[in-house]
C-alpha cells in the first residue's frame, strides 16, 4: 500500500534515497501494536475483496469514496448481529488511509453517521463478569491446595497473583521468573508489556505479604520451589505441565500457558464454588481484587498505579461497588 501510493514521488528520488526508502514500512506498521497491524491490514483487505467483487476499480480502493465505504458498512449490517465488525470496517478503512497521508473516506459525516447508525441498530447490553471474592479464593484454595502438588499450586498462584496484582490474563501469562523478586515483606513483580504501556517501558507492582493461608507471596514461593524453577532466568513461570508417576514436570519448550488453557483452569478451580460459572471469568479475577481495594478505600491515585489503568472511566469499569456503600448515597441527601 505505502509503495503505491507514493509511487511518483519516489520515482523522483535520488538513488541515495531509493535505497534508504525500505526503512519506512517497518516504521509505519510499529506505529501500533502487532495484534491492531494485523487486525487493521486484514480487515482492509476484506474491503478490497468485497469492492472488486462488486465492480470498484482499483483507483477507488484506496483513496476510497465515502459513498462507496457507507455501501460497504451498510451491507456489513445487514450481515452481523453485532457492531464489532462494523467498527472494525471503519477502523481498518481509516488506518489504510491514514498511514499513507490521504484524506480518510471515514472523515466523511455519511460515513460516520452510518457507523453510528449501526451501532445504535446492533448494540446489546454489556454483559460484565461477575467479581472473584475473597470467600470464593478461600474455597478454591481448601479444594485445591495439596503439599507438593504443582498442577493444582500453579492454578492457585495464577489465581491469587491475578487477583493480588491486578492482572490482565496476559500480564501473568507473559511473566518470566525473572520478573520476580522477592523480600522480607513483599514481593516485586516487574510486567514487561501491558495494553496500556504503549512504549513498552514496563512496571513494576508490589504484592505484600499478608502471612494468611492466601498469602499470594507464600504461595508463589512454594510454587516455585515446587516446580524447580530457578530465578534469573528467560523462563515462562505458567507453563503446560506433563504427568508422571509421582507428580507433574514442566515440559521441556519455554511458551506460557495458552489463555484457552488459562481458562480452563479457572473453570476447573471455580465451577463447583460460583452458582454459575458463565457469570465469570480470567478477568473476575482482575475485577475481584479492585472491587475489594476499591471498598477498603484504597485512594484513587494508587489504585490506578497498581492495575495499570490509563483512564477514570477505564479503572471504574472494573469496580463493583459493595451494598453499604451504595446505600450510602441516599442515606446521606439529607431526607
């Protein structure tokens, strides 16, 4: 895309200049993350199948017609039962259009009204999961805790690290055991990348220790000895385990635990404790721990810090706010 669309300006370069122009795709596609690249050029791509099949020329592919794209989200429409995939039409057509420096048919009021438009046609009601408490992670831990068992101690410290930490699935999947450090009366947990650290710069957490039966600290700690992991190393701390007489061993490769297997687990840890296991999910965990730090009156400043959020609106997502607290409200407008 980026060569055809300056192909006369490059005609006009120097041969200095012509060997140095491979330098720019690379640059341009780090301008966001892999996963949105990818997700961009490939929903770009089903627009331009969709408009040659439908007998638009090339020319009118990219730079785009507003009325061409609106035909497109329309048709969409009619194919979906969610906005999703409209919204990622407009996204992809918007980023083809902006990584080259033309004008976006996604600029266009047609286009941004038929966006909005499907939105208000295929919305459905957000449906969050229900918060881990800590009753729900005291019952866990009772079935599951077992002296020397690493297959059941490693769902533990995932699920107490989660909820403890504040993690996304991806931060803890991602951690290496050279991430962590321990001391007296914490724990430092160094996340490399996360959704929100955009440049990469990492953060580190502090996990205290809390000297109860669900010491997240305590646990990790017997997890790892337990598994026979060393620290200081490139090695993935959740990883597939395989069974032997006595036990269970990590297998040899070094990949982290797939998030369907992350899943799993957790369905296997909590479907006989929650009501009704479809109501939560990795992300409870997430929830749990900033819904009892949000309660406890932990100040807003480091609750932020802790989980990483970039945003009010982002953090307070995650918040169920207890019974007492929302009786609060009008308990105190003075009737």
């Amino acid at each position: 895309m980026f060569l055809q669309a300056f192909q006369s300006d490059l005609l006009e370069l120097p041969d200095t200049l012509i060997e140095k122009i491979h330098l720019l795709p690379d640059l341009l596609t780090e301008s966001k993350s892999n996963n949105t690249v990818q997700n961009y050029y490939y929903g770009f791509l089903r627009w331009k199948k969709w408009a040659l099949s439908n007998g638009i020329s090339s020319e009118c592919i990219l730079p785009a017609k507003p009325i061409h794209v609106a035909i497109y989200l329309a048709c969409l429409v009619q194919q979906n039962r969610t906005p999703s995939p409209i919204n990622q039409a407009f996204y992809s057509i918007r980023w083809a259009h902006k990584i080259i420096s033309v004008i976006s048919p996604t600029d266009s009021d047609l286009v941004k009204n038929i966006l909005e438009g499907a939105k208000r046609r295929l919305s459905v009601p957000i449906k969050k999961k229900e918060p881990i408490t800590p009753d729900m992670l005291s019952q866990m831990f009772d079935r599951l805790y077992c002296e020397n068992n690493l297959y059941n101690q490693r769902t533990i410290s995932a699920c107490l690290l989660s909820y403890s930490g504040f993690l996304r699935v991806s931060e803890l999947l991602n951690l290496k055991t050279c991430d962590i450090q321990f001391f007296l009366s914490h724990m430092s947990v160094f996340i490399q990348k996360s959704k929100t650290d955009i440049y990469r710069d990492g953060d580190r957490i502090i996990i205290a220790r809390t000297g109860n039966k669900l010491c997240p600290v305590k646990n990790f700690e017997s997890f790892l000895e337990w598994s026979n992991n060393p620290l200081d190393t490139d090695v993935f701390v959740f990883r597939n385990l395989t069974k032997t007489k006595e036990n269970y061993v990590f297998r040899k490769e070094n990949k982290p635990l797939s998030y369907t297997r992350m899943r799993e687990l957790f369905i296997e840890a909590f479907s006989p404790i929650v009501p009704n296991i479809k109501s939560f999910g990795l992300h409870s965990l997430r929830s749990g721990g900033a819904s009892a730090a949000c309660n406890f009156g932990i100040s807003d400043r480091l609750f932020k810090r802790h989980g990483r959020w970039r945003s009010e609106t982002a953090k307070d997502g995650y918040v169920k706010d207890s019974f007492s607290d929302r009786m609060l409200v009008s308990q105190n407008l003075g009737l």
